[in-house]
C-alpha cells in the first residue's frame, strides 16, 4: 500500500535539498507518494509539517531548512526545532528535521554536496522508519552520521 511522505523545504536554503531527498525516496521504493511544500524559512516548517501530515494525510514528514551564519539566525533555528518537536508531539508522527547550518561549510560547493548529502542520508532513514525498523536497530549505537562521515561506533 502507498504512504504518503511530506517534503517541506524553504526558499531560504541556499540549496535545494528537497529535491536530494525525493530523488532518493524514489530510488529506494515505489511505494510512497511525496507531498512537497515549500514555504520561506525553517520557523514557517512546523506549520507545513503539520498541514501536511493532518490536511494531506502524511504519515512522516521532512523538514529541511538551512540556518544562515548569524547568532540570530542560530536562535531562529532553535525556535524552529522547538517549533518542530511540538508538532511532532501533537501529531503523533515523526518530522525529521535537517538542518544543514550554513556555517557548517567551507564554501558554497561544500555547502552543497553537505546538504544534499544530508538530505539524502534523512530520506534513507525515513525510507527505512517506514519499511525496515529492524534495520535501524541493527545499527543502533554504530555511530553513524548524516551527511559528513560517520563518527562510528566507540572503540573498547
Ligand atoms: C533571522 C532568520 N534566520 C533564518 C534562517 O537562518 N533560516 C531560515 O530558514 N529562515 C530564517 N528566518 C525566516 C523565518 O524562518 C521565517 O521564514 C520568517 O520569520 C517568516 O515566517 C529568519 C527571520
């Protein structure tokens, strides 16, 4: 049976991740269908995830923002996060936020193979929460990372 999946994205993001995402989804089932909503900022993203999951009928939803370099915007992206825990809480359903801080990067090419990478690597474990949790499971505790390399697991 399809499942639907939310994709919300932001026209902030000096990236476009949501495309990363969805191109990978598709890859990896053909069993989903993807919702997209774009709004401007990560603070408009936990209202775009709940209209998607409660209006469209998402089960999951991604939330894919991209914080600028500034201290404001660093408090914004922890209001977004609150914002966005709160409505997983009153959804009941996962939103998987990523969050690709634009300071993260180097320059603008690290900045965009980082945040597609990111994106990517979230929509695996999406795919996964909703078809394989065993798989998860399996790698619990092994260190693993999104978008930079993994941090792997801790060595005795
Ligand atoms: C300061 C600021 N910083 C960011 C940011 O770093 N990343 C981002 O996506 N959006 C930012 N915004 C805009 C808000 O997220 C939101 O789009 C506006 O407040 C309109 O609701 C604001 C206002």
């Amino acid at each position: 049976m399809t499942v639907k999946v939310g994709i919300a994205d932001t026209t902030f993001a000096r990236v476009d991740m949501a495309s990363a995402a969805i191109k990978k989804l598709n890859e990896m089932t053909s069993n989903i269908k993807i919702i997209r909503y774009t709004v401007p900022g990560m603070k408009d993203l936990p209202v775009a995830c709940k209209k998607l999951m409660e209006e469209q009928g998402c089960e999951i939803t991604m939330a894919l923002g991209m914080p600028g370099g500034k201290d404001k915007d660093k408090v914004c992206a922890h209001e977004a996060s609150q914002g966005l825990m709160m409505a997983q809480l009153m959804t009941n359903k996962h939103i998987i936020e990523v969050f690709v801080h634009e300071d993260e990067a180097v320059n603008g090419k690290e900045l965009d193979w980082l945040a597609k990478r990111r994106a990517e690597e979230h929509a695996e474990n999406v795919y996964y929460m909703l078809f394989k949790p065993e798989f998860l499971q399996k790698s619990a505790g092994k260190g693993l990372r999104q978008g930079f390399e993994d941090a792997g697991a801790a060595r005795k």
